[in-house]
C-alpha cells in the first residue's frame, strides 16, 4: 500500500483515454485503479503498476507522457 498525506488529483480525461485506448485497459481495471488511488492517494500509474494492470515499461511510458505535456491535453 501507498498510502500518501497529500490529496491526489484525479486523473484527466486524456490519461483516462490513454489508458483505455493506447494501454488496452478494460473498464473494471481501470475501476480498480481509480479506486484504488483514491483510497490510498496514490498516484494513479503507481497504483497501476503495484497491482500488475501495466508493465514496467507501460508504467515508464506514462510517465513519460505526462512528463512531455500529454496529461494537460
């Protein structure tokens, strides 16, 4: 578990699109992601990751998106 003290954003629309589209994850992996960040606020690709939902390079390549600007599209 994270478990974090600073509130976490929630996710935007373009990661959530990303995630559905470029990543192939399903809507009750992506339930469980998003939940799951919530309850620990936790960033969502960490949480992503820790659960097995995506792989080390996938996990890399999101935060290399959000990084270069994709998050705030």
């Amino acid at each position: 578990m994270v478990i974090s003290t600073a509130s976490q954003p929630p996710p935007s629309q373009a990661l959530v699109r990303l995630l559905r589209h470029q990543f192939g994850l399903s809507e009750s992996a992506l339930a469980l992601g998003l939940r799951q960040a919530q309850q620990e606020q936790a960033p969502l690709p960490v949480v992503l990751w820790r659960f097995g939902l995506i792989n080390l390079e996938q996990f890399d390549a999101l935060l290399t998106w959000q990084d270069t600007g994709g998050d705030q599209a």
